[in-house]
C-alpha cells in the first residue's frame, strides 16, 4: 500500500507491504517519511503481526482489530477493519488507472 496526506502542514508519505493468508494472520511493515518533520520526526516504522484468537467478541465484525498502539500514530481510535481497508486500496487502484 502507499499513501501521500498532509498532517499539520506536513505531508506524510506511507508505504507498506501486508502479507499473510488474512483469514487467520498477516504481518504488515509500514514506514511513514514525514516532510518536514512531524514533531521534530523524520520518520517512523511500524511492524504489526496480527493472528485470529477466536470468536467475535459482541459488536464487532470480522476483519475487526483492536490497535491501541495506533493511537500513538494518530490511527483512528486504536480500531480498524482490516478487510474494509482491502476495499479501500482496490477502490484506490481502479481509480488510479
């Protein structure tokens, strides 16, 4: 996945490679360059291995992850979708063609 934004009139620029079977586990390796930095960071790398513990737990869906360490990064609340996520990069693939 690769990704360009603006956060605080900085542009942050995202690539990762995620790899698994993402039924039952994947791993992803993210690193995000900041331009200029972003609270005096250049840049940061993220490593995120993730397996299937069991059942849904009430309101959640699956593909549904709890990260708190998100939070740290400016994630969305420490939770996302990993399939929603999926969906989202083939939406920005078609789009870009």
């Amino acid at each position: 996945m690769s990704a360009v934004c603006e956060m605080e009139q900085t542009v942050a620029t995202t690539e990762g490679t995620f790899t698994g079977d993402f039924n039952s586990a994947y791993r992803a390796e993210i690193h995000v360059a900041f331009d200029p930095p972003l609270h005096a960071r250049a840049s940061s790398d993220i490593i995120m291995e993730a397996k299937w513990l069991g059942p849904c737990k009430p309101g959640q869906k699956p593909g549904d992850m709890d990260a708190p360490g998100l939070k740290a990064v400016g994630g969305p609340g420490g939770q996302m979708n990993i399939r929603e996520l999926m969906k989202m990069r083939d939406q920005l693939r078609k789009g870009a063609q």
